[in-house]
C-alpha cells in the first residue's frame, strides 16, 4: 500500500525518523553508561517496544495495568510502572508477577503497606521504587521533608516490598520558560536525588536504583551523575511541543497527522478533516507561547495533492525530506471533527481535496486515539496497531 490510499484523517509515523531517534537517545544513554527504559506511553506499541529493546533498552515503562497486561502479552520481559497504582488492583499484580518482571512507584506509607500485606497475603514479593518530588509537585515524597529517609526507609523495611531506589520525573521542565531554566531544573533534579540518595545510605538504607526520566531535559539529565535509569517517552516521535523547548528539530518529529482539505468556506479559511477526535485539544508548551493545534506542513513545491494528483516532496507525502511548515496557516479552532484553519495573510492557495501533514503539539495523546497508525517508509505505508491504546485501568 501506498500513502495515497490512505483515507484521512490518518496516523504517520515516519519509520526512519522514529529509529533515528531510538538510536540517539540509546547512544546518549549508554555513552553515560545510564540503562535507557523508555515510557510507552507515547507509542503504546508492541512492535516499538521491540525496537526499544534491540536497541538497548532494558525494558519498557507504562502508567497503566492494563498497558502492562498487552505489553506483557507480547513478551516484553520487564515493565516499570512509574505511577501509585491503586493496590486494590493486586490481583492483576500478582498474576503479571509469573509474566514479566514487574515493578511500580511508591510514595505513600498506607498505600505502601497495603500493597505489601497483598503481597505477603500471596506469598510473593514486588519490586518497588519510592517517587521523589523533584519539583513537579504531582506525586512523590518531598526530599527536603524533615522525615524523608525515614519514609523511605520505612518503605523499604516493608516485608511484601523489595524496595529497589529512588525515580523522579521532571513534568514541569514543560513549563520552563528558558534553555536556561530547564537546564537548572535538570541540575535540581539530579541534585536532590543525588542528596536523598546519600542521606538514605548514611542511613544504611541501601538504594541501588536512580531513576529519572523526561524528554524535556533530556540533553541535560544525560550530563549528570547518580542516575542508572532514564526513562524517556516523548523522544520516540517528538512533537511541536519537544520543538518549542529545545529538545528537537522540526526534522526529528516522526509522527504526522494526514489531513484532507474538505471546504473552504472564505479564501482565508479551510476546514482539515482531522477534529479533536484526532489531534486533540492540548495546547503547545515551549519557551514562547504558540497557539493553535499543530504545525501545518506542505510539500516544499506547493500543496500536496490536488484532485488527487500528488505534488511534490518536503516533509510531504513521502516520508524523506526536510519539512516545510506553511507559517501562514494556524490551525485556530478544533470541533471533533474539523479543524478551522486561517490563513494569516488573508488568503491560502490549499483547495478541497488537498492534502496536508500536521505536526500535532502533543503527539503521546495523539496516539492513544487510533486504533492504528501507519508506518511511513517513502511512499510505502503499513499498519501500526496501537495495541496498549485506551487502557484507563
Ligand atoms: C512518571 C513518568 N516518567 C517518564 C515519563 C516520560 O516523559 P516524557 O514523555 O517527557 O519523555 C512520563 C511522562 O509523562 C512520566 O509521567
């Protein structure tokens, strides 16, 4: 199949794009001798996974049981879960335990203890790392409590736990307003896990994991010392959001969102074919604020198709080349199912029936909307089932 067969709004993952990134991010982390064990939550793919781990990872990370169950389904030998799971789902636990090698974040001591009388009810043991706040203020012991090592320590004395470290993730690096400030909010982060770290084993409390991950600050973590573990999602495919902090080129974005042009109500508006339903209402974070839902890309010679005839090149229907955003179109308004599109200048020369590949600014939600997507190697396309794809529990 080809790309032209395709009835949008479609999915696209650039395959070579997206290896291309798995390579650098691998070849970062082992160059710091750092275990990579990327986040799924972007790709929710099996078959990415797969390349993850051949290409070095040590296992995967979901937020989810029921991500873990698919992706245990499809052999993945060692699954992280860096989110407080409710412990009333240990009988999925337990029965993961004879599947994978499974472990998941702590950082509550009654929901500590709970998770280990189940475990202990079931004559089993569960690998454990207690979540650290590094400043994102979501979950996670605050470091600078007067009482911390004594939570972790507390944790880790637990008879149903094998507590194995420390993980932190750095959310707010999202918000940073400056290279600047993501790179101290990545030199905080290193140094509060590295002093919580060392208080512990004053303590005597062994920590034999460190781990951390976000794509964000990803070309700073990566510089520091005291992690053994970066667990990254976003990079996989990166998106308009990763563009706007820094932490890629507008050429590294492997996923797109096939578009059709399907009216052109004034000559300064058109309607794309792909709603929220597909590329969602999140807005663009980055240094400067961006508005509207994604950047618009066009063949570099013109539009790219017309009456179905396909135009030329650029980051366009095939999936080689340098993409070429068309800055005069601001995808303004999103309904379910159309996108409103205006053209700054007053006027655009994209007719109904064109096409156009949209680099969402936020691609992990993309993915968790289709069922599957299409892997794009020239004009060449087959399907990517988002196997893990709308598991809430
Ligand atoms: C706990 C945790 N770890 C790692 C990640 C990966 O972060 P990113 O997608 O920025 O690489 C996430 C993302 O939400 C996360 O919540």
């Amino acid at each position: 199949m080809t790309i032209h067969s395709l009835r949008t709004p479609a999915v696209l993952i650039d395959k070579a794009r997206a290896i291309r990134n798995l390579d650098r991010m691998q070849a970062a982390a082992d160059a710091r001798g750092v275990r990579l064990r990327p986040h799924s939550k972007t790709h929710k793919s099996p078959v990415v996974a797969r390349w993850q781990i051949d290409r070095g990872a040590v296992g995967i990370c979901c937020a989810k049981l029921g991500e873990a169950e698919v992706f245990a389904d499809a052999s993945i030998a060692d699954i992280r879960l860096p989110y407080p799971i409710n412990p009333s789902n240990a009988d999925r636990v337990i029965a993961l335990l004879g599947r994978t090698r499974l472990s998941f974040i702590v950082d509550h001591p009654v929901v500590a203890k709970q998770w280990s009388d189940a475990m202990t009810r079931a004559g089993k043991k569960v690998d454990v790392l207690v979540k650290v706040d590094v400043g994102f203020h979501r979950c996670g012991i605050d470091p600078f409590a007067r009482d911390s090592v004594e939570m972790v320590r507390a944790i880790a004395a637990l008879p149903g736990l094998n507590f194995r470290g420390l993980l932190s993730h750095a959310g707010h690096t999202y918000h940073a307003h400056s290279e600047a400030e993501l790179h101290g909010m990545a030199d905080n982060e290193a140094a509060r896990l590295r002093d919580l770290v060392g208080r512990c084993r004053d303590a005597g409390v062994p920590v034999e994991e460190v781990s951390a991950g976000a794509t964000p600050p990803a070309r700073f973590s990566l510089q520091q010392d005291g992690f053994t573990e970066f667990r990254p999602g976003n990079y996989v495919y990166f998106d308009r959001t990763q563009v706007a902090l820094g932490a890629a080129a507008l050429d590294d974005c492997a996923l797109t969102v096939l578009a059709t042009v399907v009216s052109k109500p004034a000559k300064d508006r058109v309607i794309f074919d792909s709603g929220s339903k597909t590329l969602t209402n999140d807005g663009a974070r980055g240094f400067t604020p961006a508005p509207g839902y994604g950047i618009v890309l066009r063949g570099s010679g013109g539009q790219l198709t017309s009456g179905g005839q396909s135009l030329s090149g650029g980051h366009s229907l095939s999936g080689n080349g340098v993409p070429v955003p068309d800055d005069n179109l601001l995808i303004e308004r999103l309904s379910e199912e159309h996108a409103t599109v205006r053209a700054l200048n007053g006027t655009t020369d994209l007719e109904p029936g064109d096409q156009v590949r949209i680099i969402p600014n936020h691609s992990c939600v993309v993915s968790n909307l289709v069922d599957q997507a299409w892997l794009l190697e020239g004009d060449r396309i087959e399907p990517l089932e988002i196997a893990a794809r709308g598991q809430i529990t």
